[in-house]
C-alpha cells in the first residue's frame, strides 16, 4: 500500500469533507459516518482498527468520536463529530469497536445506535453514564509556576 492510494481510497467514503495527508499518517474528517462503508474501505485495504478515541467538545455538547486504523507502514484516523450525542455503531461491522464504543458511552454519554450491548463497562456502580464529560470540559490551566519576567523591572 503506498501513500498515495490511501487518500485516494477513501476519496469515495460518504460524508468526507477533508483529507490531510502526512508522511505515514492520514486524517479524514466526516460530516456523518456510514459504518458498513467504513468498514468495507478499511477491510479492502487490510487497515486493522487499533483504537477509537472520544473526546467531548463541551460539557452537555458533541463529542469527537475517532476511529483509529493502524497498516504496517500508515495510520489512518477517521473523526466524525456526534449529532446529538450519537454516532452509529461500527461495531455490527468490525468486533475491535465493541468494547472501545462501550467505554466512550460509559465514560461520555454518547449513544451508538446498532450497537450489540451498550451495558456498563468501565463505569462504577451508581455512576452516571457520561460522568466523564464535565471534568473533560472543565478542566482549567493552571497558573504557570515559573512566569516570565518582567522586562520593565
């Protein structure tokens, strides 16, 4: 597989609105996701899905869902933004997602339609789902301990 048919393959993905191609990695961006599509491109090109990542945008807002594809020599990430907390599940279509998608719905409050068994995986009992939100998007900076100096002084 060569850099140059990775951007190419996933040209005809539905819901592609940007491809940003680096040395061994590639980045596309969907406006929604068509889980059999995906699926089907990431097969056909022997991409192994390694990990999906979630990050929330805003405390009761969108999450960045993240699907991330490893090949010998590439990285291909997939990111699609949820549409009122909810992205259709790839998991009917590739078993690596099952536990990772459980995890962003425990942990971020994100539904995944189609998905086999949504049930707690990571979180307590009389935890919220979703608990994770808030402290995700609220995290503050803190000050920095070694200021710069004052050029007045």
């Amino acid at each position: 597989m060569t850099a140059v048919v990775l951007p190419s393959a996933f040209a005809d993905l539905p819901g592609v609105t940007g491809v940003r191609a680096s040395a061994n990695s590639l980045r596309i961006d969907l406006d929604h996701l068509e889980p059999a599509a995906l699926a089907a491109v990431a097969t056909r090109l022997g991409l192994r899905l390694g990990a999906v990542t979630g990050t929330p945008l805003a405390p009761e807002g969108e999450t960045e869902i993240v699907h991330h594809f490893v090949a010998l020599d590439h990285l291909v990430d997939v990111a699609v933004v949820s549409r009122d907390r909810s992205v259709p599940s790839l998991a009917p279509h590739l078993i690596p997602a099952v536990w990772a998608e459980r995890e962003i719905h425990d942990l971020f409050g994100v539904d995944f339609p189609g998905h086999p068994d949504l049930s707690p995986l990571m979180r307590p009992e009389g935890f919220v789902t979703g608990m994770m939100r808030a402290p995700m998007c609220g995290a503050r900076r803190l000050p920095d301990p070694h200021p710069a100096a004052d050029p007045s002084e």
